[in-house]
C-alpha cells in the first residue's frame, strides 16, 4: 500500500481561502499585495466549483488563484502603478491579458506591490511601503514586480503576471524562489497596462512550478488587434511539448561575463544544474557572444532612460514632489540622452541580435545565471554608492535578453548560506517560449528547489 497517497486537489474555494489566510499571514511583513478583492475571490471560486461539478468546462486555469501586478488594469480596480500620481486611477476595462485569465477560470486575489512607476529593481516603494522577500523581510524581493514574486512564496497565490522591461519579471522570481518567463517582444498584449518602453515592456506569467508558468503563458499569449507591438502570429502548443524529452538539445554557455563575479553559492549552483541538464541528455556548447556586456550600459543607461524621461516628462516638470526620489533622479538622466547616443545604442543592437541569430543556429536555448547573488538586504533611505553600485550588478544579466527581444525564463536552482533562492536564466530564439519552458520543466522534474516554501 501506498504510505504516502497523493493527495486531493484543492477545490477552487480552498485554493481561495487558503490565499486569503497567506495574505493574512504574512501581508503585515512583505506588503505584497496592495489590494485584495477576497469577496469577488471567493464569488468566482464558487462559481468554478458548482460549474465544475455540473460538468462544465471552466477553462485551463480553473480555481487557479492569481496576483496581478499594479501596473495592469482590471475594470473597477484603481491601477496605481505605485506612483502618488496615480493613486485615484480607476480602471474602467480589464486589459486583454486580465480578459484572457477570466475567461480561463482564474480566481484574481488582487493587485501585487511593485517599484513606483515600474522602474526599478528593489520595490522599495515610497509610497506604498516596500516590499520584502519572506524568505528574509529584512532583504528585498527584486524589482519591478516584487509584489508578485512574493505573494507567490508566501503562498497568497498559486500564479502571477508581472511585467518585464530590463528583467523585472525575471529578478524578483530569482530572488524569491519561483519561475517567471519574459515572453518575446510582440508575444503578449501590453494593452491596459503603464508602461516604461513601450517597445521593450511586455506582460509575463510567474509561477513557482515551470508547468503552471506554461499554464498560464498559454490562456495570455496571442494576438490583440488594439496593441501596436503585438505580433500576429500562432502560438504553438506549449502544454504538449513541455514534457517532450530534452536529451539531444544543445545547451549554450558563455562562461566569460555570464560566470564571472559570481559570488560562491550561485557558482556551485550554476555548475550543478549543468550536470543536471548533461544527466538529462543535454550536450553543453561553448559559445561566444562578442561584446554582449555592452546591452546593459546601452539599454539601462542610454535606451531606457531615455524612454522614461519621454513617458513622464510633464509630470516630471509639474509635480515633481510626487516621484520618490530614486525615481525622479533616473527618469531626468533621460533628459541628457542624445538622439545620436539613442541611434548607436539601436545600432549595436541590430548587430547584437545578428550574432545571436548565429549563435541559436548551433544551439537551442542559452544558460546563464539570473542574478550574480541571493537577495541583498534593503537599504531604504540610506542608499549610497555602495548600494547603487549594487542595483547594477543586480541588473547585469538580464538586459541582453531584453534588448535582443528575445524570451528568457528565470527558474530556482539553488540557496545560498543565509538561505535565499538562487536562479537561472534560460534563453531561446524568438518566439521559442516553449523551448525555455521544456527545458525549464526538464530541470524542475529532476531538483526540488521551487517546492521550498520560506519559514
């Protein structure tokens, strides 16, 4: 007999109330959420569970409870996008990617915490209160959507989307321990949501588990005719292919940049989950990516300052009292961005993904690490050089996968000695989500890290 019987999946109604009890438990702490919708939470979940028992077909992500990130519109919800300025912006349509969740049976908890104007890596919120991992509230969850990442390890939700333009989908996944996907550039509608670039921005699901991640990817991906940057184009079945074996797919490593400066844990950890990828059949490539250190200056310090400045150069000049003052300060470098320092950064881009067009002609998908080291504990009000010189290095992975346009999933892959998640990051061509996500999944089957929950 079976000692240990798997047990009994969770109604829609106590995925809910068990949500509902995290958010309780540990909102005072973490400041995850900045509205919860329990009363709509538990209506919708008890409609999924008559319906389901009648029979019916509620969509594939019936009862899953979700977190959206407050930058994403839902009718009859304010959308601050942790910004004073927004504080009474009340939300009259749902955008497409929060049509899409409902018609699949999502149960929304509410709006997720993030760094004011969605700009920034830390979400020490000033005017919401910032953010804090669970793994350890004294350090901070990684940014911009470090509300989703924690209300995911606390456990107040079993999904969320975020948003991503230099990687803040994927650095609050890596430091609290759960798996986020920036999609393609095109892939997910940006309509209904406050943006940073609009070309660089896109929406992005996160999960602990890599199949929910899919899950989710499958319901919000597609073509919406109201946004300018989506892309008309079949998404395959992502769900059919991510148990497909991964032995005989190519792997590339970079080893220069990608695994220098590292700090220990996350070394050890990178090289055991490319044992774990050769065990599963995978063969590891060496690759060379010419001078990609070079996406991070140019899209965090030229492309996207510029862009911000652009977004919110009025208000910058008419209320500049209402932007904190991390913000205020990297929004106006925007101003002193040339148009022949912007042209050069796009430039050396277009060259950039020329390489990588080579480089993914050899191999399926990239590795490297998402972060250099576990999450640093929160320096609000006392940022120095120190600190800033930290929030670069915090950065220093993620940029190239957004400047390319391509999809990279961050998934766990380790701790380190004060006990905070680790992760990696896996790339693939355009368009290629299923790549990531079967690769992802691969790995997840055989390690453990993303059923840890903090203390």
């Amino acid at each position: 007999m079976n000692s240990n019987p798997t047990p009994k999946p969770l109604s829609a109604i106590e995925a809910t109330e068990v949500g509902l009890a995290a958010i309780d438990k540990w909102n005072p702490s973490t400041k995850a959420m900045l509205s919860v919708t329990s009363d709509a939470a538990l209506k919708t979940a008890s409609s999924i569970d008559k319906r389901l028992s009648d029979g019916e077909w509620c969509g594939l992500l019936a009862g899953m409870t979700m977190s959206l990130k407050d930058n994403i519109d839902m009718a009859g919800m304010i959308t601050t996008a942790g910004s004073r300025v927004l504080e009474n912006n009340m939300s009259n349509r749902d955008a497409f990617i929060v049509e899409r969740l409902k018609r699949a049976g999502a149960v929304i908890m509410g709006k997720a915490n993030l760094h004011e104007w969605v700009f920034g890596p830390t979400s020490q919120s000033t005017h919401y209160g910032p953010v804090r991992n669970p793994w350890d509230v004294e350090r901070i969850p990684g940014g911009s959507s470090g509300g989703s990442g924690a209300s995911l390890a606390a456990g107040m939700c079993i999904g969320s989307i975020g948003s991503d333009t230099g990687g803040s989908i994927r650095l609050p996944s890596a430091f609290c321990g759960v798996s986020g996907l920036r999609p393609s550039i095109g892939r997910i509608s940006c309509r209904g949501s406050v943006p940073v670039s609009a070309w660089f921005d896109t929406l992005g699901p996160m999960a602990k588990r890599v199949s929910d991640v899919a899950r989710i990817f499958t319901v919000i991906a597609g073509h919406d005719p109201e946004d300018p940057i989506s892309q008309d184009m079949p998404v395959p079945n992502v769900m059919a292919q991510l148990t497909e074996p991964v032995a005989g797919m190519r792997l590339g490593i970079q080893r220069r940049w990608f695994f220098e400066g590292l700090d220990a844990a996350t070394e050890q950890a990178m090289e055991e989950a490319i044992e774990v990828f050769r065990t599963l059949g995978v063969e590891i490539v060496d690759i060379d990516l010419g001078d990609i250190e070079r996406s991070h200056e140019l899209l965090a310090f030229k492309v996207l300052l510029a862009d911000a400045y652009n977004v919110h150069k009025d208000r910058l000049e008419t209320r500049p009292d209402d932007y904190s003052r991390d913000v205020y300060t990297r929004a106006m470098l925007g101003k002193d961005v040339t148009g022949h320092e912007y042209a050069a950064a796009l430039r050396w881009n277009e060259g950039f993904k020329q390489r990588l067009r080579h480089v993914f002609g050899e191999v399926d998908a990239i590795l490297s690490p998402t972060i250099p080291f576990g999450a640093p504990k929160a320096e609000v009000g006392q940022e120095g050089q120190g600190w800033f010189d930290t929030i670069r290095e915090i950065t220093r992975f993620t940029y190239c996968w957004s400047f390319a346009g391509v999809p990279a999933l961050s998934v766990p892959c380790g701790f380190d000695p004060n006990g905070m998640p680790l992760s990696m990051q896996i790339a693939a061509p355009w368009f290629e989500e299923a790549t990531t996500l079967r690769l992802g999944h691969a790995y997840q089957g055989q390690t453990s890290h993303h059923n840890r929950m903090p203390g």
